[in-house]
C-alpha cells in the first residue's frame, strides 16, 4: 500500500514538474532574450545572457513610449476600480440585505450581464460614447469599463455579504445609524478580503485590455499600455531584445501589483462562492 502511494506520489510530481516548466520556459525565454545583446541572441538564444545587458530596456522605454502608455493606463485603472469598488460594494449590500422581488429580479440582470459577451452590444456601445462625445477621452474608458465589469464585481460582493452575519448591520441600525452609516462603518471594513479581490481581478482585466483601447483610445494619444507594445512589437519584430524588454516593462506594474495582493484572490472568491 506504502509502495503504490509512494509511485502515485512520485508520478504526480513529475506530471506538476512537467507542467511547471511549461509555463515557466516562455518567461525563462523571455526574460533571457530581455538581458542579451543582438549578438548573443543570435549565437546562443536560449542560454543565459552573459554578460547581462540592460540596453534594451532603455531604449524599449523610449522606442515605445511607454512612460505615457503607463499614466494613460494607471489613470483609467485606478479610476475605473475605485468606481466599482465604491458602486458595486453598495448595490450587493442592498441586494444582499434586502429581501424583495426588486432585489431579486435586480441580481438576475446582473448575472445576465456576467453571461453576455460585451461583443454583442460592440456597435450601440460605440455609438452611444461617440455620441456622448466621449470618444478618445479617458472618461469615456472609464465609463466603459465600470459598466462592464460592474456585473462582476456586484456578484463577487453580494456573495460575500450574504456570509457575513446580518447581526452587524441590525446592531448598527438599533444604535441609530442609517443603512449608510451601517455600511461604511461596520459593513466595508469587514469586506477587505473580498475587495482586494476585486481589485486585483478588475486591475488585471483592465490593465490587460488590448482592443477596447484600440477602438475607443486609437489615434487620439491616450493609448494604453498594450496598444503602444502593439504598435512597438510590429515596428520591432526582428528585435526580439527589444521586443522582449518592451513586453517585460509592460506587465511588471500590473505583476507587481497581483504578487502584492494574490492572498486576498483565493480567499475573497472563495468567501463570496460560499455565500
């Protein structure tokens, strides 16, 4: 019996390790080519730079332009999450609270709005933000990334309202404070789990859009990050050095960010399914 658990053990190792270096080659391969020189990319592309090369970031910076890809992109995101976090957190409170056919029937649209693809409404959407005059301006981005993720968010909030118990809210309502006060006192501070969730699935969506910011941010000098690293990746293509650093310097924000907050995504998603 020890015998079988030992090589079902070792043969479940192998097939993670397995699985492991396939993910992790591609950013092994990247990041190699990242640190290399034209020549050493040439003669030894998969093996580890020597000596390092820091160049290609430099000049990857520049080529692409990318210090006002990253403002572009910061504003929109943090604007964008601090939207639904503040619009979201209060319509799961009064979905999760409030027992009404309203109520209800309003969770519904909102997993309604979770299943639809934003793609089916594409065109009315445009039109309705260039009609707006909206169109290349960063509120317009806003505007359209809080309606489409705000779904999202309501359904992860409400889950994780509904677990918590709703002797908090009725103590705070018997002390006399209203149902906002309740909330913003007593309700938020115990959502942090849920909302760094939130957060950092919201962030990642968002910083990582690539072809809403092509049609809505084309052409106006607003693009973001991963519309520049297009339009750098096409222009570079033979430069992998470049390319590689480029690419590098694109997802280290938002990486940066998700390895931060990553202990809040499995136990806030976990909480809210439970609820």
């Amino acid at each position: 019996m020890n015998s079988r658990y030992r090589r079902r053990t070792f043969l479940l190792e192998i097939v993670m390790i397995a699985v492991a270096v396939g993910f992790l080659f591609p950013v092994y391969v990247l990041v190699t080519l990242a640190f290399k020189d034209q020549q050493q990319i040439a003669n030894r592309p998969l093996s580890l730079p020597s000596p390092p090369s820091v160049s290609s970031f430099g000049e990857a910076w520049r080529s692409a332009g990318l210090g006002s890809a990253l403002l572009n992109s910061t504003l929109i995101t943090v604007v964008s999450v601090l939207l639904l976090i503040a619009l979201g957190s209060l319509a799961a409170y009064f979905l999760a609270r409030t027992a009404t056919r309203l109520s209800y029937s309003l969770y519904i649209l909102f997993l309604v709005g979770i299943i639809l693809p934003f793609q089916l409404g594409m065109i009315p959407l445009y039109q309705l933000v260039d009609n707006l005059g909206l169109l290349g301006t960063y509120q317009g981005m806003i505007l359209f990334y809080t309606g489409i993720q705000l779904p999202f968010t309501v359904f992860l909030y409400t889950g994780f309202i509904r677990s918590l118990p709703a002797d908090y809210t009725n103590a705070a309502l018997i002390d006399g404070a209203s149902h906002l006060q309740a909330f913003a006192h007593v309700i938020f501070p115990l959502l942090r789990p849920i909302t760094g969730t939130v957060l950092i699935l919201n962030a990642v969506q968002i910083w990582n859009d690539f072809f809403t910011p092509l049609l809505y941010l084309g052409g106006s000098g607003r693009e973001t990050v991963p519309v520049r690293v297009f339009a750098f990746v096409n222009q570079y293509t033979s430069n992998y050095g470049l390319v590689a650093a480029g690419l590098i310097l694109a997802a280290l924000p938002i990486l940066v960010l998700f390895l931060f907050l990553q202990r809040y995504v499995i136990r806030g998603f976990a909480s809210g399914l439970k609820g």
